[in-house]
C-alpha cells in the first residue's frame, strides 16, 4: 500500500474531503483520531489506503481498512470512528449508469446467482481488497496527479474500479441495486426523494406509491436497508444538514431549524443534542468540531 499512501500524499491539501480533478472521485484525511459520532455517507465506494473505521449501523458494526474496502450501496446515516492515524481514503460515488453498462458488457459472464439475490440486502457491505482492485486504484491515483489525463482516461478506469468490485463474491447488493423491482433498488428511489426533499413532512404513502410497494413491505424493506424507520432517516439527515448549515454558514440556531424543516427550534435543539451529544449552539462556537 506504501504506493497507494504517496500518491494519495500527493493530492491531499487538508483534513477531511479533497476533491479531485474528477467528478466522483475524492480523497478523505483525518490526520488525528475522530471520536465516535453520528454521519451522513454518500452512496460510493470507500478504500482505505492506511489507518481503519469503525462503522456503527444499528446493531452491527463494521471495520475497513486496507485489507477490507467498504461499500455503501445507498446514503446512511451511521456513527463512526478512526482507528490508527493518518487515515487516509480514496471514495468513488456509484453511479447507477455505469453499474446498468457494466452488466450490459458482462453479457454471459455474470455469475447469475447475483441477480437472484433480490431481497435483505443491507445498505452497505465489506469485501477483501484484492491485488486488481489495488492496481486499478494505482492507476486511478496516477492518472488524478494530470488534468488532462484525468478528463481522458480517468472515467475508464472508475468503470475498471467498480468492474473489480462487481467481480467479487459478495457483490449482489450492487446488481440488486441497478436491478428495477428489488426491495434494495426501490428503497434507493424513495431515499433520493428524501434528500430531494427533506426540509418537507414525509408522504409514507406518496413513497410506497413511488415504489409499488404496500406500506407495511416498504417499511419492512426501508428498515432491512438502513436499519431505521423512515421517519428516523429524515430525522438524522435533517439533523445532518442543519450540522452543516451552523458549522459552515454560520446560520443561527433557529435559521437553521426552519430551513431544514423543524416548525420549532426548541424541538430541534433537543432533538440535536440528543443525537450528537452536543447543543446547536457549542457547533457554532467550536467549528472545528465538525
């Protein structure tokens, strides 16, 4: 991994996101330990070029590290951790297009067994690092260190990445997820009119009619992917949002309870406290909390 290290080394500017010259593609650092908290993960792909996290959802927790790469097959609110520093990450946004061509061009080669796992998938998984899912990373991060050749031929080596990570054994959740009529790829359409529209009262119903699924299914589904209600999930995404709008904005408390979607800020302020242990306002006046 040492090469891995130094080319990530190289594109890094600062703690936490560094984004790249290609769109999907960023490098995370924390160059000391990060105590457990709550966090918002995009939908992406996350390998570990040195140090480990934990990752709490619900009652299970999951480690990636260099031996183990981490994928989230929808956004997740979970709580997480840094074990050994510096940490340092290469993540890959999924992008439902690439997945749908890929399984195009696979043809005759797909393992079908993957596409008639259509049911209990999580909402993330882990799976081994292997020796052609590093050499495909090395290639990414090489081609990141130029411009022009990040615009040419960095998008075929993503669709190269994720190709390696649809070959491994336990790459079912990212079929089911391109697939039309699984619980997985149903509740990744309600999810996208959640973070579509977040700062609005959910409509169970107008989601369950989204996705064809009767209530009580999608409910069954929502919980088996995210391991909370969807009430619970657009609760901590709005928490999540109003974080940022106080750390980043500088908006004031009640500000940033309306504009995510609280009717009243002493509600919000408790419920914020709740979930990340500390009030709306020592966030405003301790920014590198965050």
């Amino acid at each position: 991994m040492r090469e891995i290290i130094d080319l990530m080394d190289q594109l890094v500017e600062k703690d936490g996101f560094n984004y790249t010259s290609l769109c999907g593609v960023k490098i995370f650092k924390a160059s000391q330990y990060l105590p457990r908290e709550p966090l918002c993960y995009e939908q992406g792909i996350i390998i570990v070029a040195q140090g480990s996290k934990r990752v709490f959802l619900g009652d299970n927790e999951y480690e990636y590290n260099e031996d183990n790469y981490l994928v989230l097959t929808v956004p997740l609110p979970v709580e997480c951790e840094t074990k050994g520093t510096p940490f340092l990450a290469l993540m890959v946004d999924i992008n439902i297009g690439i997945l749908n061509r890929i399984i195009e061009q696979m043809d005759n080669h797909i393992d079908h067994s993957l596409l008639k796992q259509k049911d209990k998938h999580h909402g993330l998984f882990l799976a081994h690092t292997t020796r052609e899912i590093k050499d495909s990373v090395i290639r990414l991060l090489t081609t990141l260190q130029s411009d022009v050749e990040s615009k040419v031929i960095g998008p075929g080596i993503v669709h190269e990445l994720i190709f390696r990570i649809m070959c491994q054994e336990n790459a079912a959740p990212l079929y089911a997820l391109a697939m039309k009529n699984t619980n997985l790829s149903k509740v990744d359409r309600a999810l996208r009119q959640i973070h579509e529209n977040y700062q609005h009262a959910i409509n169970i119903n107008k989601l369950t009619g989204l996705v064809n699924m009767s209530p009580s299914a999608f409910h069954r589904a929502f919980k088996e992917v995210t391991s909370s209600s969807p009430i619970q999930y657009l609760k901590k995404i709005r928490l999540d949002k109003a974080r940022t709008l106080l750390m980043k904005r500088g908006m004031r408390v009640n500000e940033a309870a309306t504009e995510v979607g609280y009717e009243s800020a002493t509600q919000f302020s408790r419920e914020f406290k709740r979930y990340f242990g500390k009030t709306p306002v020592s966030f405003i006046d301790n920014p590198s909390d965050l």
